[in-house]
C-alpha cells in the first residue's frame, strides 16, 4: 500500500533505531512528549517502546479531543438531542464516550436517534434527507477537525439549511501544551509535534516552545518510521544543545500551514474565554465557539444548555497520567474499576488515550515478569 | 443471541433431552446458577460477537439454560442421541444490505450454518430455516434469497428439512432475517477442543482476513467509500475436510472467526486453554483493500469479521501436512500458518508486529467503530 509501507519497512526501522541507540546519550535520560493522541496510539500498535532504548521514556499528551472533553459537556449535547423530531449525529469515536447519564451508544438503546457520521457535511446530508427533524452535529476535535466543521457551516447557510446546527467543542493545541509546560511538576526534553493539527496550522505556532521554553520540537507523521525518525531529530538536537522547530511530516504538513482551512475556520470560529479540559481544568482561550453571524446554526444559542458539570472521582489521576507525571498503570483506578469497556477516567474512554492504549496493547505483558523480547 | 445454542455439551451419560441438546439435570435446584448479567439494557454490542456478546451469554443464557453445561464456548454443540453422536448449532442473519457485493443473506445462511459444524469437525446434513419477513418486502427480493440459499445447500450437499415462517409490521425488520438451525456428522477422528492444546502448536489460518466485514461496512454507503472487495462468503468444510483426510490427529482446535474477527476467536482460544496464542503480523494475509480501509477508520483488521476463512491449531508433527493439504486446494492456495501456542502470558494474544516490537490484542469492545480525531 503506498504512503504506508514505506514506512513500515523493517530494513529502515531497523536502521532508525540503530541510528537512535548511536546518538542517544547512555548516562541520560530522555523525557519527549508525544502531543498527539494519534501517536500514542500509534507508539503502542506497532509496538515501538519495545525498540526504543530504555532511556528513551515517551510522555503521552493531551492531544486526544476525546479525552480532554468534559463529561458535562456530552450530558449537555444529549440532552438536547432527546427531545423527539431530533437526531444526534457525531463521530464514531465519540459512541462509547460515556456522560454522567450514558453515552451516545446508551441513549440509542433507549431511543435516542442517534448517527454516526464519518464527517460533519455527512450530518448535514441528513438534515437535507430530513427536513422535519432538526439534526444536531457534536462537533469535536482539534484544529484537525475544525475545518470540515468551518466548511459545513458555511454551506448551511449559504443553502439556508435550518434543521441543522453544531454543537461545538473544538478545541486548539497549543494552549494545552502551554498549560502542560506551565505545570510546575513538569520535567520535559522535547515535543514530538503533532502531526494532523499541523496540517491546517503549520509548524510556526510552535516556535515559542523552542524560543522560550527552550525545548525542540519536531512535527511528526504517524508511522513507525516517522515517529522514529521524529526521535532521531529531536535527539540531534538535544545532543547538541538546540532547540527550533523542525518538520518531519514534509510530505503533508506546509510550514505554514493550510490557508483556506485557516480562513474557514476564522469566518466561523471565534475563541471562547476559557474552557474547561477534562484532566486539566480550565484552560484559557482554548477552545472554538460559533461566532454570532452562525448564531442561527449553534446548538448553544439555539437550544437551552442544562450546563451539567461533573466531576471526574477525586480517585481518577487522570490530571497526573495526562501532565506525564504519573504512567497510566500507577493510577489507582488503572485496570480495576477503569477498563476500555467501563472508562471512568477521561484517558481510557478513546482508543487514542494513553491508559485506553496502555490497556490494549500493553497492560497484560506488563504483568508477566518472564516475557521474553522477541528479538 | 446466536451464540446460546453454541455451547458445547460436555460429553455426558444418562439420560438427555435431545430435542433442546440440554442435559436434564436433578441438581439444578439444588445448586441455583448465578446469574451475573448486569447490564442494564441491550445495546447492539451484546449482538457485536466481542466481550458485551460474551458476558450475556457466560452472565445470563449459559447459567439458566445450560446449568452446568458451560465449560467451554464453541461453535456447535455435541449430542448424544440414541447412541449416536451429533453436532448440533443454531444461527441467525440480521445482515444490512440483504444483498453485498460476493454474496447476500441466504447465502450466508447455509454457509454460515455449514461452517459452525465444520469448525466443531462436523460435516452439515440437514437444516431447518425460519424466515421472519418484513411486511412489504418485494416477493423478487424473497425469492433472489431463496435461490441463493438453495444453490448453496447444493453445493455445501445439505439437505434442508424444515422451516417456519412469520410476518412483521412494516418496518421491523430489515426487509428479512432469517434463521438457522442445522445438525452434522462428526468427522472421523477429528476431535476439537480448546483444552487439548498445548504449546508449541502450530496456528493455521486458512485465507486473508477482513474481507466480509469491510465489504458490509462499504456496501452500507454511510461511508461513500469505495474498493475492490467481495465477501469471502464460502463454506470451509472442503477445505476442512481435506485437513481432517490427511491430519485428523493433530486437529486440536478449530474456530470460523465471523463477528469480532480473528482476535476475538483467538481470545476466546488463550482463555478457553489457559495458554498464550502469538502471532506474526506479517504472516497474515489481508487484501489491500481492507488494509486501507482499515488505516483510513482506524479500525484494526484482526477484528473485522469474516464469513469464509477458519482458524485451527495443529500439533506441530502434522501442522506442515495440513497446511500442504489446504494448499491442494484452490480454496485454500492462501493458508497460511500465522503463529504457534506458548505458556506465557497465559490467557492472552500476543502480536509481534514486523519491527521486533510486540503487542496485546483483546477481543472486541462493542461494535468496530470508525474512528476519526
């Protein structure tokens, strides 16, 4: 398959991980955050920690939309959704999420009408295909997302579609990895960026990271091969004491960005003052509301929002597993009353989260103490 | 709610109740089973072949209707009747569309009936069907599907013996369901349970994986995705019974690995013998097409269903003379072995992904979703 197995081929990885083991210092230990919920994931299906020299300890970020989403916020979005002649539309990724009440999956079984969609303009064939229903899009996603959601909303109301409105729960990056760097009880080397955000923002938003904050960051691709060489970079210039940003995911991602997409979204979107983040509180201009010209097409305007607030358990070290201070197994809750099949934490509920990853790729070798490598 | 009828009889003396293949037992009062189903309500994961399918089946059907007849999970249920022994499986077909680019419902429903006998050593004889037709259903449509099912009972060389029809309201149901029931001859010196295996044996897989599930998933239209794929739809037992001809004694395991695909009937296989199934990544055969479709969902090829391809574990001494037997065959030119049996870590699958790194797969939670952010 092209675009995909060149960069799984084990010759060339083989080679990358020489190459990492040759440039990494033995007596240091290396801390890089993995922004990206896609490269966890990634990390722990191809089986890359087991490649990587010990030394080399991988932090899993806050960049599953997923996860950093609010419980409130799904109780919130469905509660809408239940009064008759309405019909929830979101991602598959979001069916098992579960709110205070239940998760989208859970409201189906009890009557909900409840859609998945594979992009929002696929909500919005349905509100065309349903004119007397009222479709409501749970939108999510970083920047990654936003766009498609942006372009959707302008051909509703360029085509004057009012059975259709988003509820909308963007968020941006680079807030996230600000508050992720303000914590104090955060020891980092470097970012491996995020690879889709980059694709419509660009690699400039990240130069602070590399002025200010001294740490190197390299965007990254999603393969084994991109990840590894991604490690490569930043070591490079971690040895020889630099810090920029630096691209490796040149074959998708444009330094500065995707204009259009860009442009989209700033006719739609404006920043909400603050917003809360599952696992890191409230995060300050960090998240996308509709502006007032859609105010016709935003669920929140349109509807009455309940504003449920739910805190996660005080058990839950979901803050901790999130800022890399904590690994997910050393979480109380960690494989007992959490799992992937009853999440209570915001990590476990997407595949893309760390415990959720840990969980299903890695949790059972961990337990065995006589497994042996497979060289 | 296809498994219920699945659960193998341990092989028991005294008197049975052949009509339900349930032991009748005087201790049952004595010793009330545990019901530990506590799901509030049916969602469609419980019907999705993966953990939510097992619970309601281990947490509610097994313990009331199979008390003490629960040991391990398998494909076709083994009776006594009258000094003979038989296979005997139940099955339904709930599939959207009715009709799929490589096959269709009634095709489906004899095979799929043909291969739960042919994975328990089985060779199908006689069936029973029930359709449940939804009201309005186009008699063409019917009849499409009563032709395909018959060119398949010919061909599998199974005779359909009976069957029930009802009618619904407009509406509830799908155009049509329908369901099987079908009983099997033992195959001569086969004998399939996961308890025999040990390590060291060999993992058979007979074909590339995912082709059914992704072609629903595509046909479905949701997702205005296209590729070149085609239901691998087909009945194993040829290529079963041509195993069983040339390696019966090394057969331990066998498993068509339909809804939650091959890693949740290899999950099923760790658990049911205690041991550590590992596969190879590379060795498994999978079409272009469902790998891609399987990158762009995010969804992971080991848990997409298949309704054509089956999973055995040989002894190591035979797993070679088996593999060439399968080999024989046109059906079968694609088998391959795709692992072996270890001790460690017991209870778990194991993959090793072709950079020397490893990984677990579990079965399946819930339905497979596509994932996007």
């Amino acid at each position: 398959m092209r675009y995909v197995d060149e960069f799984r081929n084990p010759e060339l990885i083989t080679k990358a991980s020489e190459e990492i083991r040759r440039i990494a210092d033995p007596a240091r230990h290396y801390r890089i955050m993995e922004v990206c919920g896609g490269h966890t994931h990634a990390i722990y299906r191809f089986g890359l920690k087991d490649i990587l020299p010990s030394n080399i300890e991988l932090i899993h970020g806050p960049g599953c939309p997923v996860c950093v989403l609010p419980m409130g916020r799904i109780d919130d979005g469905l509660t809408i959704a239940q009064e008759p002649n309405r019909i929830f539309a979101a991602f598959g990724d979001m069916m098992r999420v579960p709110g205070a009440k239940g998760s989208p999956l859970e409201h189906k079984a009890r009557g909900t009408d409840v859609r998945i969609v594979y992009s929002p303009a696929d909500a919005l064939e349905i509100a065309r295909k349903n004119p007397e229903k009222e479709v409501i899009f749970f939108a999510i996603g970083f920047e990654t997302t936003a766009p498609s959601t942006a372009l959707t909303l302008m051909s509703a109301k360029a085509e004057g579609i009012e059975n259709f409105s988003v509820f909308c729960n963007h968020v941006t990056i680079v807030p996230a990895i600000r508050a992720i760097l303000d914590s104090p009880d955060m020891r980092l080397d470097g970012f491996i960026g995020p690879g889709h955000v980059s694709t419509v923002i660009g690699c400039r938003p990240y130069e602070w990271i590399a002025k200010s904050e001294g740490k190197p960051v390299v965007t990254s691709g999603f393969e084994p091969l991109d990840l590894l060489q991604s490690i490569v970079m930043l070591l490079r210039q971690l040895e020889a004491g630099e810090a920029k940003v630096e691209n490796q995911y040149k074959r998708v991602v444009p330094w500065e960005g995707n204009g259009a997409a860009l442009k989209a979204m700033a006719e739609v979107f404006e920043l909400r003052p603050y917003f809360e983040w599952r696992g890191l509180g409230f995060i300050s201009q960090s998240a996308l509301r509709i502006r007032e010209k859609y105010a016709k097409w935003d669920a929140e305007s349109r509807y009455p929002v309940p504003e449920t607030r739910v805190t996660d358990p005080k058990s839950a070290q979901c803050g901790e597993v999130l800022k890399g201070v904590l690994k997910p197994a050393q979480c109380k809750l960690f494989g007992k009353e959490c799992t992937p099949e009853h999440p209570i934490g915001a990590l476990m509920v997407s595949s893309e989260g760390s415990c959720a990853a840990y969980y299903n790729y890695e949790y059972r070798k961990s337990l065995v103490t006589s497994i042996t490598a497979v060289a | 709610m296809r498994s219920i009828l699945q659960l193998r009889v341990p092989e028991v003396a005294g008197d049975l109740n052949y009509r339900s293949g349930l032991k009748v037992s005087d201790k049952v009062e004595d010793a009330p089973s545990v019901v530990r189903f506590k799901d509030s309500q049916i969602e469609m994961s419980h019907g999705a072949g993966g953990k939510a399918s097992r619970r309601l089946v281990e947490g509610l059907f097994a313990p009331l209707l199979l008390p003490g007849n629960m040991e391990t999970l398998s494909d076709a249920a083994r009776v006594e009747a009258g000094g003979a022994t038989i296979a005997f499986t139940a099955d339904s077909f709930v599939v959207h569309p009715l009709r799929f680019p490589g096959g269709s419902i009634g095709e489906l429903a004899v095979n799929g009936t043909v291969n739960d006998l042919a994975v328990s050593g089985a060779r199908a004889c006689a069936m029973v069907v029930t359709f449940v037709l939804e009201e309005g259903l186009a008699s063409s449509v019917l009849e499409a599907e009563v032709r395909a099912m018959a060119a398949s009972l010919k061909r599998a060389g199974v005779k359909m013996v009976g069957g029930d029809t009802k009618v619904v309201e407009r509406g509830k149901a799908d155009g049509m369901y329908i369901s099987t029931a079908g009983i099997g001859i033992p195959l001569p010196g086969v004998h399939v349970d996961a308890r025999t295996v040990r390590p060291g044996d060999k993992v058979l897989l007979s074909g590339p994986i995912g082709d059914h599930g992704i072609t629903i998933l595509l046909a479905r239209a949701d997702l205005e995705l296209e590729a070149d794929l085609t239901s691998d739809t087909r009945p194993v037992l040829p290529m079963v019974e041509a195993m069983a001809a040339e390696a019966a004694p090394g057969i331990r395991w066998m498993r068509d690995p339909t809804r939650g695909g091959v890693a949740t009937a290899l999950n099923e296989l760790a658990r049911d013998c205690g041991l550590a199934v590992e596969i190879h990544e590379e060795d498994i055969p999978i079409h272009d097409g469902v790998r891609g479709a399987c990158e762009l969902l995010g969804l992971d090829p080991l848990h997409i269903a298949n309704e054509g391809q089956f999973l055995a574990v040989v002894s190591p001494e035979f797993a070679d003379i088996a593999l060439n037997a399968l080999h024989r065959l046109d059906a079968g030119e694609d088998a391959c072995i795709i692992g072996e049996i270890r001790s460690d870590p017991p209870n778990t699958v194991l993959v090793n992904t072709r950079y020397g790194g490893t990984r677990i797969v579990d079965m399946l939670v819930g339905d497979p979703l596509p994932r996007i952010c």
